[in-house]
C-alpha cells in the first residue's frame, strides 16, 4: 500500500514538472517571437482582388496555389506560418480566389507591421513559388507588395487583419524549354542546310 501510495505521488510529481516544462518551453517561445514583433493577417483575397490566368481570365484550376509572404522590409519577404499549427499556408485558388478562413502570422513585423506579397504557382511544376519561379519557364505569378498593420497576437479581441492593400494579378503562361529530342532535330536541319548550301557553292 505504502509502495503503491509512493508510486503515485512519483507520478503526480512527474506530471506536473512536464507541465511545468512544456509551459515554460511555450512561454519562452512566445517570448522570443514577440521581442521580434509578429502580426497576424486573414489570408484570403474575396471578394474582389481574384487571381488571373496569363490570359486575363480568373484562374480557375486545382492544380494553383497561393501562399502569403511577408516581412519587415519590401525585399526581404518570407512564408508567412499557419497562426495555430506554425507550417506554410498553401491554398488553392477557386474561380480567382482563395480563403481557408485561417489566421496567417507574419514573424517579422515590427508591432504588427508588415510588407505584404501574395504569390502564386503551378504545383505540377514544383512544390513551392521558390521551386518554379527558378525554372524561368512561367506557370507563377506575383501580387504587389503593400504595407500593412496586423493583428497582435495578445490582442484577442481584435479579428485578423484583412489585406486590404493586396491588387489583383496575373500569372505567366508556362512556355516550355525546347526538348532534347527537339533540339537535336534543329541541329541535324541546320547542318543539313549549311551542307546543302557548301554543294551548291561547289557546283556554281
């Protein structure tokens, strides 16, 4: 009875120091990301800022998706994170538009601050903007960059900011490379035609 008494109260110590720890572990972490400033935004763009296809029409296709970047500075803009979950916000743009009805949080936004950047990409040809905007053959898109104040995370009355400074946009038509087999088609014509016209020369 006494060992068993004993085990429980071990238990119940061990308990409380990991919630001890984890709170302290949460504490800190909030701690750290407010010395940096944060703001929180609505990431949607309904309902009239759509996102276009490369021919003027709102960009209807499942395969496009859109992801809010932010930042303290204009040309130093990074993902923005899921405000409850903390990954990358990805959604898919519908009829021109996009809403998750989720809180975006830009970490680096001075008070609440934020240079702000919707950008958009084919996901058949990559996993993220990064990986199809390096391919230089189309299928992205950007929107404007615009300045905005956010919510702040203790302000928990206050709903998340809207982007009411993002633009309307278009993405770039994917145009791609010449194929190898293409290639060495253009190749063998020209040699073709440059040993046609050295015979010709020869005959004259």
């Amino acid at each position: 009875m006494e060992r068993q008494e004993a085990l429980q109260s071990l238990n119940g110590t061990y308990e409380m120091n990991s919630g001890l720890l984890v709170l302290t572990s949460v504490l800190a972490f909030g701690f750290c990301v407010s010395s940096r400033g944060q703001g929180i935004f609505a990431f949607n763009n309904s309902p009239a800022r759509p996102v276009y296809d490369s021919e003027g029409k709102p960009l209807n296709d499942p395969f496009y998706w859109v992801e809010l970047y932010g930042g303290a500075s204009g040309s130093a803009l990074s993902p923005g994170i899921d405000w409850v979950n903390g990954s990358r916000d990805m959604l898919p743009v519908v009829s021109g538009l996009f809403d998750a009805g989720k809180a975006v949080m830009i970490v680096d936004a001075p008070n609440g601050l934020a240079w702000l950047q919707v950008r958009a990409w084919d996901s058949r040809l990559g996993a993220t903007y990064e990986d199809v905007s390096v391919l230089n053959i189309g299928g992205y898109g950007e929107s404007n960059v615009f300045e905005q104040q956010g919510k702040l995370p203790w302000d928990v009355l206050q709903p998340p900011a809207v982007l009411r400074g993002l633009q309307s946009f278009s993405v770039r038509a994917v145009v791609p490379e010449p194929g190898t087999v293409s290639l060495l088609l253009l190749g063998l014509t020209g040699l073709g035609l440059w040993r046609w016209h050295g015979k010709k020369r020869s005959r004259t």
